[in-house]
C-alpha cells in the first residue's frame, strides 16, 4: 500500500500538481524576491518532472488508466513540453525582471498551465481532454494579462479569453455530440462503438468538425488564428516565448491523438478538413507575414505557418507522419528557443527590440547575434545545411508515401513565399545601413548563454550527425 | 597517397580556412591576415584539386576518390561523394577561379573583409561538395546552400540596387529547387535509393518521369538559366561585387547544365527525349533572343551577362542532342565559358576599380592607355566569340557538328547565334577600347597592376591552353558520356 502510494506521487503529472502547489505557497510566504524563488523553483520542478517522464514512471493503476496514455508518442512530447517550459521560464527570467512584472503568480501559473498540457498530451477521455485544455488556456488568459497596466497586455489577454471561451464552447458542443452518438467518453469506447459502422452517421461528423474547430483553434491553424498574432504582440515579450513554444507542442499532440486514435479508422473524414487547415495556414502564414513590421507579430505568423507544415505529417495518417511530426515540432521547438532567447536579451537603446527595422545595424555592433540570428532565420525558412530544412524534409517524405503530392508542391511552395520574410530579417541585420547611432545592447544571463549556444550548434551542425534525433524517434508510435 | 581522403579534404579546406579567418579579430592590421588565410586556403584548395585530376584515372568511366558513410539510420542517405570525368573539370573550375576571386577583391572590398572572405570560402565549400555529391540528397543540401552565400555576397557588398537583386537570385532560385526537393524525394520513394550512382538508368514508367523531369527542368532551367527564367541573371550580376559575378558567371551557372547531364539525361532518358524539343525551340530563342539583348546594352556588364545566357543556351542544345560530339562540346562550352566569361567579369571590374561606371559611353579608346589591358582583353573577347584557337571554338564547333546530326534548323539558330556574338562582342570592344579618347577623365587611367596581372594572364593561358589541347579535357570525360549516351539511346530503342 505505502509502496503503491509512493509509486503514485512519482507519475509525472502528480508530482508536478504538488510542486505547483508547493511553489504558490513557496512564493506567497516568501517575504523578499519572491519572483526569483518561485521562478527558480519552477525551473528545478519541471527539470525534475522532465527526469521522471524520461525514466518513465508510468502511470499504469486501475484509476488512470483508461483515462491516460502512455505511449513513446506521449512521452516524447511530454519531454519536449516539459523541457521547452523550464527553458522558457530560464531566458525569460532577465525580462520579467527588468520589465517589472516579476510576480512570483507567473512562474506558478506556468507550472499549471504545463500541469494541464502533460494532461492533455496524455488523455484518452474526453472530459478529461477538456478539462486538461480548460487548465491550461485558463492559466495562459491569466498570464497574457499579467502586466495589468498595459493595454495592450489587457488587450491581448481578454482577446485570448474571449476567442478561447468560444472555441472551448465549440469544443465541447463538438464533444457532446460525439457522445451522444456513440454513447462513450473514452478513446477506447468511441473506437469501439465505430468498428461495426461503416459510414459515420452525419451527427457524429458534425462532432467531430467542431471538435477538429476548436483544436484548430489552439494550435492556431487558420481560419481560427486571430488571436495569435494580436495575443503575441500584445503579451510581454517573455509570455509570447512561452506561447510560441509551449502550448503548440502539447495541441498538436492532442490533435494528433484525437484524430488518429478515436478516428482513425474514418480518416477520410478529417483528413479533409485538415487538408484545407494544413494549406491555409501554410499559405497565410507565409504570405500575411510579409507585410508586418513588428517582430513578434511575425514570429505569430510563423508559427502559424509552421503548424501548417506539421498537420501534413498529419493528413499523411501513417507511422512516417507520427515520426516526422515530432521531429518537426523538435526543431520548431529549437529554434523559437533560441530565436526568443536573442529577441528576450537584446536591447536599443533601453527599449527591447521588436520592430524589424530598429535591427538595422546589428551586424556591425553584434556580429555573433546577428550571425546567429541570421542562421535561425534561414533554419526557419528550410535553408539547408540548417536543421529547419530536416523538418521540411521530414514532412515531405511523410506526404510523398502517402502520395499526396499537392500537398507537398503547394507546402515548397509556400515555404518559397516565407522565405522572404524570413530573408528580410536578414537583410534588415546586414544589407541596411543603420541611420540612428543608437548602440545595441545584449544582456543575457550566464544560463540563457549556454542554451543559446547549445542550440545554435545544434542548428548549424544536425547535419553532421542527424542519426541522434532520428534514433529518438524512431521507435514512436500512438 | 590513395588512402588519404583526398576529395573531403579539398571540399572541406576551405571551411577550415574560413574558421581560422572566423578566429581572427578584424581590425586595421589584421586585414591582410584575413586575406592571407583565404588566398592561401583556396590555392591549397587548387592545388589539392590538380592532385586529384593528377591521380585520375580516364579509363575508368565510373566514379573515382569515392568515400561514402551512412548518414541518416532509418533511410538510405550516405555521405557519398566521388568524382567523374563529368565533375572533374567543374570542380577544377570552381577551385581555379576561387582564388582569382579572392585576389580581384584584395582591394575593391573594403567593408566587412572577413564576412566577405568567410562567404566566399563558405561558397567553395559548396560548389566543389555540391559537384563531388553521389547521393542526390546531399547534392540537394549543397544545391541549395549555395544561396546563402551569394545572397550575401550581392546584398551585403553589391552595388546600388542590391537588396533587389538578392532577393530576386535567392526567391526565383529558391523557386525552382524546391520542386527539385519533391522530386527527390519522390524518387527515393520509387526505388529505395539515393544514389545518382545506380539510377544511372530507365527506372521510372515514361509518365513518371514527364513529372519527375518538370521538377528537375524547373531548377536547373532556372539555374544555368533559359530563356524566359533568365531574368533573375542581368540584376544578380550587375548588382554583385566583380568577384560574386565571377562565381556566378563561371561555377553557378554550371549546376544547371550539370544537373541536365546527371539527373535528367541519366535519370529520365524517355523524359528527355520527349522533352528535347521544348528545350531546343527555348535555347534557340535564347542564343537568338539574348544575343540581340546584348547588343542593345549601355552597361558592360548586363551585356556580358546576356551572353552568358546566349552561351548557356548553346550549352543546353549540346546536351539534350544526346551525341557524343553534342554533349563533349556542351562540357567544353561550360568550362570554355567559366573561364572566359569571369575573365570579363574580372576586365569589366578592373576599369570599374579605376572610374566607378560600367557604362560603356563612357569609355573610348583606352588602348592608348592601358595596352596590356587591351590585349588581355582582346584574347577575353575572342574567346566569347569562339575563334579558332580559343577554348569557345572548341565547343561551339562541337556542338554546331552534333547538331548537324540532330535537326538543321538547330544548327542555323545556333549558327546565327554565333555570328550575333561576335557583333555585340566586336562592337562592345570597339567602343571601349578603340578610337578617340574623347573623355578627359580617362587620360589619367593607368593599366594593369601587377595584382591584375596575376589575376588574368593565368586566364588567358587558360583561354587559349583549351583551345590549343582540347584533348586533355575531353579524353576523362569520354567515358561516362558514352555510357548516358548508350543508355538513352537504349531507353528510347524501345
């Protein structure tokens, strides 16, 4: 019983339920720079919980598990969210810091939100499913607030919570419907009631748009993208790192698990509406980044563009797709860190850098950021020898067995147009002649440091040794 | 000696040169340094290439100085490189003429020196991996990583309206590779393999290879470029610095033509036959077309460059006419063409360093002044023309003669293109260098220096040592163009 018990509070998500607890309390009793204990008490959580996910305590026990998955799928996106939280918390540190919205809330609510993500990566009910999303989203709407003097915060944050209720509601009414035509919440149930039945009654087809809707929704596929572009802009620099890495991560995985576990025997159902997300997204993406100016926003952009590219993996429904998937949101995953990790560190002249013409200049004052920079962004936009074009390439042979070749043609296609936003960075760092004698100022913590560099030679140098990553997922399946 | 890896260590100097440059802190003094390390580095590059042409074997029409590891575990991607008669020559091109770039800018550059040095080093890199690939995955990689550094080089050190330039070279480009990626991996999920080795063959039902060839045809067309795709061509160049149309001019645009010869007559031979007449019909415009361009340019080196596409088009026919005089003359033309055409490039620059105008009015009569220069030139320009004894000879003779065998509406399109270039090129050089010098800026112009003379008299022996012995350079690659010649005459037999 004891030995049972002690088992239990080492599954992941339990462990991380607590230590969210246990740093709320940490924070609040704190008397003096409560923001910087809490923040680093988050951190040291989610490393620990990382380890755990990593030696796989399961969570196999009569209560969990129908309702849990824990598969080489899972476990590698709980890995990747887990990590790409704790990193987000480390290079955004500095920023809360100096911006003054150190509260110690934020780090906690993080925790939360990524409590609800390893849920949700993980669930194989739908209540559960939902209620996993609600704490997640509901934490986010917080923190995408957070700096409560700032419109634009404010602005963002009840953008995000408004279009979120909707799609939520969406979700649910799409959920509600799918069991009172199979009569089951669980994966398990669903699949079950659907094996004798060959076409999927309308009613049910009906559920499982809007619950394809209000998946679109979180990972912001188009059409159901507003709010990425105005909830990044909008939240403080550090939350937009938080968004563009984490939560995207934990969606898709959602997405894929919905799609190909319950309904994957009806994939000619969703496949055509994913179809129509993968390209309009691809497409927007691409081109609606073409005319910002604002850094962030086109960072929205972006990865807008990029969830494009996974849900192809996506229509692709095979064991290649699964793989190329997570290879892709791995490298998606790198390179917003160490895209976000520069933009978090840099400053002009006082004021932290998010238009792209205020870049003008960089490469003369910081030769190593600019260059740095100016890989990620090529790496963004599938250059090779970077690690972004393995991702493509990745994609690509997934949609290329299951022949789906307009899907491919149209996806180079669109990455052709988001080269040229991605190469307007660049020409902004080196081709454009800085007119202010504003100096450029890069400050970033010795841990920030060490990731970046980390990450930077894993951008440049995966070619040399791709087998490390492709070796990881190699054995992955739902 | 045979043990030594001696192909990676010719593409991969170059890196190591540009890391070392990469450790040096860039100041007042240390400039030359930087130049140092790179000019060194590209001729050792050099060097090391002669090795390999020394060590080649010509009787043995496969690929020589292989070396291949795996490289990916769950598909059948290798780091697989290796040298025919084909590659040879491009990657003894791109070598020679890294070096002669280098020195062309010792000191026309004088912003950035080590981005500038490190870019070109980064860019030999890539044209000798991406000429000595035998996995076409690989080939891709370096296809493809050539843009990054061309597009900085023309946007970073290129002229007034570089950043429009840069852009145009890396999205029309980009445009066409990218099909290419499709079609690789579309390959690799037919047959398993990526080796350019084994598909040397018909693998592929003749639909197949229609759609295959498209996407190859988009990239390459691009690249060595044909009329129409060829617009992107004249900005690049005029906009670049001397040394970057050099190496676009002489290295880049032979991975077009490289990659019609590898991919789409090795590859897809019922395709290419099917296609050879659309491919025919657009270079014959173009030789006619551009050459008549040409003709009607004020800036030097907007016309060079609308040569180049007239030469380019001569190449294309040499290639899809599928005989051994068609396809030796198109090899002969590109290499012919590397040299001469970044010889002009590097006149143009030479008069460009001293009065700051590529327009041709401006000049006149400058074999008062400078008389080396009009000579060096002089040899320059009737190499483009292919007059006997030059190395432009060689090849439009070869191809003219193949295409006697293929159709003679090609060979009057082709002729009347010849004749074209010797008028926009004769007339180009009368009105720089004949006549009155009218232009009282040009009296003070002075002829070439000595950093000039080493830059372009190993040019123009070149020139003229491939017209002289065009033996030595087509006796490698006979072989291997026997065998895509025999294969797609067997591919089509049927």
């Amino acid at each position: 019983m004891l030995n049972n018990l002690m088992h239990i509070l080492f599954v992941p998500e339990v462990t991380l339920a607590i230590l969210a607890v246990a740093c709320l309390m940490y924070g609040l009793f704190s008397k003096n720079n409560s923001f910087n204990k809490a923040t680093n008490f988050a951190t040291l959580s989610l490393l620990f919980v990382t380890v755990l996910i990593f030696f796989d305590f399961s969570t196999k026990f009569a209560l969990f598990d129908s309702f849990f998955s824990n598969t080489q799928f899972t476990k590698f996106f709980k890995i990747l969210t887990t990590l790409g939280a704790a990193i987000s918390l480390i290079i955004s540190k500095n920023y809360f810091i100096d911006s003054k919205i150190n509260k110690f809330e934020i780090p906690t609510l993080l925790l939360f939100s990524t409590l609800g993500m390893l849920i949700m990566i993980s669930s194989k009910n739908l209540m559960i499913m939902y209620l996993a999303i609600e704490l997640q989203s509901l934490s986010l709407y917080v923190v995408a607030s957070i700096k409560r003097n700032s419109i634009e915060s404010a602005e963002s944050g009840v953008k995000y919570f408004i279009l979120g209720a909707l799609s939520s509601g969406i979700l649910l009414y799409g959920f509600s419907l799918v069991y009172g035509f199979t009569g089951h919440t669980s994966f398990e149930g669903i699949t079950n009631s659907l094996v004798e039945i060959d076409n999927l009654p309308i009613g049910l087809i009906f559920g499982l748009v809007f619950v394809l809707v209000g998946l679109a929704f979180k990972v912001s596929a188009v059409p159901f993208h507003m709010w990425t572009p105005d909830v990044y802009e909008g939240a403080p620099t550090s939350i937009t790192a938080f968004f563009a890495i984490v939560p995207k991560l934990a969606a898709i995985a959602l997405i894929f698990r919905f799609c190909l576990e319950p309904f994957g025997k009806f994939y000619f159902e969703w496949t055509q509406v994913i179809f129509f997300l993968s390209i309009a997204s691809m497409f927007l993406g691409a081109i609606a980044a073409i005319a910002q100016k604002n850094l962030k926003r086109l960072l929205a952009y972006s990865s807008i563009g990029h969830v494009g590219y996974v849900l192809i993996a996506l229509v692709s429904v095979s064991d290649q797709g699964l793989k190329s998937a997570s290879i892709y949101m791995f490298i998606y995953l790198v390179m917003n860190i160490a895209v976000f990790s520069i933009i978090l560190s840099l400053k002009k002249s006082d004021a932290y850098v998010e238009k792209i013409s205020s870049l003008s200049g960089l490469s003369k004052s910081n030769p190593v950021i600019s260059a740095s920079l100016a890989i990620i962004m090529l790496s963004m936009a599938g250059i090779p020898p970077f690690i972004g074009f393995f991702g493509k390439l990745y994609v690509f042979i997934a949609a290329i067995e299951s022949q789906l070749y307009i899907l491919a043609v149209l996806g180079v296609l669109a990455s052709v147009i988001s080269a040229f936003y991605y190469l307007r960075i660049i020409k902004g760092m080196y081709f454009d002649e800085s007119d202010d004698n504003q100096t450029f100022e890069f400050t970033i913590s010795s841990e920030s440091k060490v990731i970046l560099s980390v990450l930077m030679i894993l951008i440049t140098f995966f070619i040399l040794y791709p087998s490390l990553l492709i070796d990881a997922v190699s054995s992955i399946s739902l | 000696m045979t043990e030594m890896p001696l192909l990676s260590l010719t593409i991969f100097l170059p890196l190591l040169g540009a890391l070392v440059i990469l450790l040096i802190k860039e100041d007042e003094n240390s400039v030359n340094n930087i130049k140092k390390v790179a000019l060194w580095t590209s001729i050792g590059v050099f060097l090391l290439s002669l090795l390999i042409w020394l060590q080649f074997d010509n009787n043995n029409g496969s690929y020589q100085f292989e070396e291949k590891f795996r490289w990916f575990n769950d598909f059948n991607f290798y780091f697989h490189i290796g040298i025919d008669g084909i590659s040879l020559f491009m990657v003894i091109l791109s070598t020679f003429l890294t070096p002669l770039c280098i020195l062309a800018s010792w000191e026309s550059i004088k912003k950035r020196v080590k981005e500038y040095m490190i870019a070109f080093l980064f860019l030999e890199t890539v044209m000798i991996g991406m000429f000595a690939s035998v996995d076409i995955l690989l080939f891709y990689i370096f296809f493809e990583a050539v843009l990054i550094p061309m597009y900085l080089i023309i946007g970073i050190w290129g002229g007034e309206r570089r950043i429009y330039a840069s852009f145009k070279f890396f999205l029309y480009t980009l445009l066409g590779s990218v099909l290419m990626l499709i079609a690789i991996v579309v390959i690799y999920r037919l047959t398993d393999s990526m080796s350019i080795e084994t598909l040397q063959g018909n693998y592929f039902t003749k639909n197949i290879q229609i759609y295959l060839w498209l996407a190859f045809f988009a990239s390459f067309a691009v690249k060595i470029p044909m009329w129409p795709f060829h617009t992107w061509l004249p900005d690049a160049h005029v906009e670049a610095p001397t040394a970057g149309s050099v190496i676009l001019a002489g290295v880049l645009l032979k991975m077009g033509g490289y990659g019609f010869i590898r991919f789409s007559l090795g590859m897809l031979p019922e395709a290419s036959n099917y296609f050879s007449p659309l491919i025919m019909t657009l270079s014959i415009v173009a030789v006619v077309y551009t050459s008549l361009v040409a003709l009607a340019q004020t800036d030097i080196k907007k016309l060079i460059a609308y040569s180049s596409v007239a030469h380019m088009g001569l190449v294309t026919i040499g290639i899809f006419l599928v005989n051994s005089q068609g396809l030796e003359g198109a090899m002969i033309q590109m290499i012919s063409h590397g040299v001469v055409s970044g010889a002009l490039f590097l006149c143009v620059g030479v008069i460009y360093d001293r009065m700051h105008t590529r327009d041709i009015n401006f000049y006149g009569g400058l074999v008062n002044r400078m008389p080396i220069y009009a000579t060096v030139f002089m040899i320059f320009m009737l190499g483009s023309v292919g007059l006997p004894g030059t190395s432009g000879f060689i090849g439009e003779f070869l191809v003219i003669v193949g295409a006697f065998q293929y159709s003679s509406i090609v060979v009057i399109g082709a002729a009347t293109g010849i004749v074209l270039s010797a008028v926009y090129m004769l007339y180009l050089y009368k009105r720089i260098i004949f006549g009155v010098m009218t232009n009282e800026k040009l009296t003070e112009i002075l002829d070439l220096d000595n950093r000039e003379k080493i830059i372009l008299i190993p040019l123009a022996i070149a020139v003229i040592f491939i017209g002289i012995f065009p033996n030595i350079f087509i006796e490698p690659m006979r072989l291997p163009i026997e065998s895509i010649i025999s294969n797609y005459e067997s591919a089509n037999a049927k």
